[in-house]
C-alpha cells in the first residue's frame, strides 16, 4: 500500500471511529470551549513573560513557573503551588520564599539572579523536579554613536551595550518541601552565551538527563555570528561535562556556510525516524536554515535538515517585496525566522510531524517561510517533510502585513481523538492574536478562535496542563505589549490568563503520569518515552519532552489522550527512553482515568492528594 494510499485509510477511519467530531465545533449561542479564571484561582495581577506548569510538590497536580522581566531584570521568576480552594475546585498560592528561586553565586547579591529562561526536568533523579535558568548574556555587542561607528571610553575601549551581570546558567535542585538549591558548578556555567532556548533530553538513554541549549548572535544587530549551540552530558548529580564538539555538534563561527553557528532561537527534541533515539530539532532566526540533529545511537549526531526539508522552504532566492526596494539576500538569509517547533504525530500515521511558528514580514514574504505544518513522509521517504497548510492560514487586510508567530502547542482541546493547533502570535500592532484551529476528521483544520473564547492580543508564551485534573487540557498565556500603539496599549491588562477547558467533556479520556526507574534505566522524568494507545481503528502517539521551541517552551509532562466515544483503550503501549528501549503493555484499559506508571510496574489510577 503506497502512503497516499495509507493517508486515504487513516481519513476514512478517523470519519468512522471519531465521526462525531464533525458537531463538537461549538454552535450558535453555546458557551466559549475556554474561560479565563485567571483572577479567581489566586493568578489576579501577575505578570508573566514567560510561563510553564511543572508538579514542582510531586503531587500530582501541575505547579506554575512564571518569568517576567526584561533579561536583565533581578526578582523574576515566580513559584505558585496547585492548592485546594476552600471554596471547592483548586487555586494557586505563591511560594512563600522566593529567596531560594533567586540565589545567586555573589555574595552582594542576595535576591536576585539573572534568569531568561526555565525548563524543568529530575537531574539527579530523585523523584523532585529540578529546574534549569538560563542567563542570557550579550558582552560582545558595543554601544554606538548615530553615524553607527563604536562608542570607546578613554582610554580607546569599545563600550559594550550590556554590561556583565556575573551571572551564569544554573541548576537549581529540588529539595522537597524546604525549596531550592544551586546545583554543582560545572561546565553548564562556564560559557557567557546569549541563551535562548534549551531542553532536557536523555540523548545517550542512560537514565541521566542532558541538557541541549541555543544560543543565537553574538553582537545583534553588527555582526552575523553567533555563539555555539551546546549539548551537555548530565553526570546524575545536578552537574554537566559539555560534550558538544564530541558529539559532532560544534560548528564553525564564520556566518553563510552549511557548517555556521545559526542564531537559535528554540529548540526541540522527538524521535523524528522511529529508531528509539531522541533527534534534536534547532530553529534559526535571521532566515538562515534549520537543522535536525538525527542521533546516531553512538553519542554523535548528524545534521539532517536539508535531506529532510526541515531546513527551510524551497525558496532560496532572498527576493523582497519589490515595493520595500531592499537589496535582496543571499541564500543562507532566504528563509525562516523560526521560534517554535511544535512536535506531535496530527495525523495518526505513525511518525512525527511538526509545527513551525514563524515570524514573517510584508517586504520579506517572497523568500521569507512562512508557518506551516510539516508532515512526516514515514519510511517509505526515510522520514522527509512536506511542508502544507491544512487549513492553517493568515488572512491581512491591509499590504504591510506582519506575522508574529512565536509560540505554537498541540492539544486535543475536545477530546475527540484529534489534535488541536494552538497558536499565539505576538510583538507586532497588527493581528496578533491567540489562535485556535480545530483539526478535522479529513486532518485539514478550520480556525475556531472565536468559539473558543479568545480575544487576546500579543499572546506571549503558552503552556499546557490539565490543572484541575477533569480530563481536558487547559491553557496558561502571559501577555505582552510589545511593539503595541500607545492607543492599543491604552487601559491594557498584562496579567497572567489560565484558560480553563469547558468543551473536555465532549469526549472520552486517559491520561498517564510515567516515572522512570532511574539511572541505568529510564530518567525519573520519563522525559523522550513514547506511548502509543490504540482505540479501535486508531493509534495515537504522545511522547513526554523536556522543552519545544522558543525560550524553553514546556508543557506539563503528563500525557494526554482524546478517546473520543470509546469507553477504553484497547491497547496502551509505553516504549521507555532507557537504552534498550524497553516496552511495557497494557490492554482493555478503563477511559476516563488518570493513571501512574512506575517502570516495570503496573498501571494504577492515581489518587488526588
């Protein structure tokens, strides 16, 4: 059977087994699918650039990270537990001591440390999840006059825009109940990179996280050379050795060549070919390529972007709109701008496909990528992209268009076997919205922002979570006024929105929480397992991820599955991400359950504390 043979299948049985999605879209007069209750569950006010849930407690319910600041802010980053409500339902309540979240290496500096970005993850598996808080560090860039020559002090030094803060990336460990501490000094610290994104991954399978990091320009703006990505080895203690230039990963730092540092501005991780290994997905601003890291098994990684087309699109030639009369580019400067790489297997064939949110302009538009929906060609093309848009589409009114996509997540926000594109677009005073497009039993998808509730403008990051535990997934989003007109930013609240999933109810469920068994087998997180579950005629694939895309884009780490009518899963498949890639399975499984996953355990269903 050829794939176009395969793909016709698939659309047939998902208009059979999921057939009564086709009515979940809501109608008429019905309620929105989302409600903000942001200012009800204890979130009134707070600021947020950045956001991420994460059970910090091990709970069982999903925890808020919340970042806000410029990067050289102080006193940012924000811990809110998953409390009960006396009122009934659940609220956040704020760490009372934020001093641990903040601890810093100087001694004059005893609240506050530079923090840009977060993902968390067990780094020393302990069955607490620690969390890593990149420093975005740019020393090399000088300050200039208006005429654009270097700014020099007096005695003939070039005055530096940035100067340095002193501090460095660090692990903060999870101690339980009394907070944080700083983990070890180690290589994780040595380099004063502009740090832009990062994810945890177990890349070697043995049972210890490594750390993936992005780095994008060294001086923004004067020069197009950029610091090195850096892969870290995790020694299980909190430390990391920095195996980047062993693993094949090091590049050189002259710009405009296949073998270029790119200016990344997120990163991801999946298993892109089905061979049990965790591949690394790097997205590069300035419209220069793509890559994907395919990982070899052996501790080494090959880049794969322009074999696969996840390099960019097809146009190379660096036209611009002839109205904006700019000197075209070259082809190393002719396609994305690319922030957020959203993975997940839409389709249900088997393999992953990937979102790719991207910032694009009116006068670039001819060799600038847009977004679009990359779908996975499976083994019979070894795993190539074509990229489409299934119905996911930007209308402009007017001529000098901009897009502003920089955060993009999958959920199935009705539960009906299907997965949901979220899309926030931001920093820009035209359109920018947060977005909704429903996938279809055909998998072409229809925008339904409106029924979904939202009216959100320059939407900053997202994060998805089920926080009140009734089997649908809800939505975390800071907001920002970035670029806004003083009459767009009049009387604007920049709080914190919780979107709390009304339409769940819909369809069916099941939820798994995994725990690894630990070094020499899995990590605690569980981070890169793989869980197929199987309904009927239908397969569905999550996997657990330690960051994807933009400014360490995290979602909570328990999966989620839309069963749509069935009552159970025929089939649970769990591939653990240990070196073996051992399997555990389970059959005839009750819907409507959150179950724990210990490895080499038996499902259990979880009980709320």
């Amino acid at each position: 059977m050829t794939r176009a043979q395969r793909v016709a299948l698939a659309a047939a049985l998902a208009l059979l087994s999921v057939g009564f999605a086709a009515t979940a879209q809501p109608k008429g007069r019905q309620s929105p699918a989302f409600t903000d209750v942001a200012r009800e569950v204890g979130l009134k006010d707070v600021p947020a650039f950045r956001t991420g849930f994460v059970d910090l407690d091990g709970d069982g319910w999903p925890d808020l990270l919340i970042l806000h600041g410029k990067n050289t802010d102080l006193e940012t980053l924000r811990v809110f537990f998953n409390r009960p409500d006396p009122r009934g339902g659940r609220r956040f309540e704020e760490a009372p001591d934020r001093a641990e979240l903040l601890a810093s290496r100087h001694d004059d500096r005893k609240m506050g440390r530079v923090t840009s970005i977060f993902v968390a993850g067990d780094v020393d598996n302990d069955g607490r999840e620690d969390v890593f808080t990149g420093a975005y560090c740019e020393f090399e860039k000088p300050k200039a006059d208006k005429e654009g020559r270097p700014l020099r002090d007096e005695k003939g030094r070039p005055v530096m825009e940035m100067p340095d803060h002193g501090d460095r990336n660090e692990i903060l460990l999870n101690r339980g109940a009394p907070g944080f501490k700083l983990g070890p000094l180690s290589d994780l610290g040595k380099h004063p990179d502009t740090i832009c994104a990062a994810a945890f991954l177990d890349g070697d399978g043995d049972g210890r996280l490594d750390l993936f990091t992005g780095a994008w320009y060294r001086a923004y703006g004067s020069s197009l050379a950029c610091y090195p990505d850096r892969l870290f080895l995790g020694k299980g203690d909190g430390s990391f050795r920095d195996v980047t230039e062993r693993a094949g990963l090091l590049r050189t730092e002259r710009p405009g060549t296949p073998a270029s540092h790119r200016p990344t501005y997120g990163v991801a991780h999946t298993d892109w070919d089905n061979d049990g290994h965790q591949d690394i997905l790097v997205c590069a601003y300035g419209r220069q390529w793509n890559l994907l890291w395919r990982n070899n098994g052996d501790g080494t990684f090959t880049d794969v972007g322009a074999a696969t087309a996840f390099d960019g699109d097809e146009d190379r030639s660096g036209k611009h709109d002839p109205r904006a009369r700019r000197r075209d580019e070259p082809p190393f400067r002719s396609n994305g701008n690319t922030f957020d790489a959203a993975v997940a297997d839409f389709d249900n064939d088997g393999d992953m496909d990937v979102f790719l949110a991207e910032i694009c302009h009116w006068w670039a538009a001819p060799a600038s990528d847009r977004s679009a929906l990359l779908v996975n060609q499976g083994p019979e093309e070894d795993f190539r992209f074509m990229r489409e848009s299934r119905g996911i589409v930007r209308q402009h009114a007017g001529a000098g268009w901009n897009e502003g996509d920089i955060h993009a997540g999958w959920l199935d926000y009705d539960n009906d076997g299907l997965l949901d594109l979220l899309l926030a677009s931001s920093d820009y005073p035209d359109d920018q919205f947060l977005r909704l497009f429903r996938q279809k039993p055909d998998h072409t998808f229809e925008d339904i922002t409106a029924a979904a509730g939202f009216d959100l403008r320059n939407p900053t990051q997202i994060s998805l979570a089920d926080y009140d535990r009734d089997g649908d997934l809800d939505i975390v989003v800071g907001t920002s006024n970035m670029r806004l007109t003083p009459e767009q930013r009049k009387d604007r609240y920049l709080g914190v929105r919780l979107f709390r999933n009304d339409a769940g109810s819909r369809g069916s469920w099941l939820m798994l929480r995994l725990e690894g068994g630990g070094a020499g087998q899995a990590n605690r997180s569980a981070i890169g397992a793989r869980v197929w579950v199987r309904t009927g005629d239908v397969t569905q694939i999550r996997e657990v991820y330690g960051g994807q895309g933009h400014a360490g884009h995290q979602d909570e780490k328990v999966l989620h599955f839309g069963l749509g009518p069935h009552a159970k899963a025929d089939e649970v498949r769990v591939r653990w991400p240990d070196s073996k890639s051992t399997e555990q399975v389970f059959r005839g499984v009750k819907a409507r359950t959150i179950y724990q996953l210990r490895q080499g355990g038996q499902l259990t269903a979880w009980k709320a504390k």
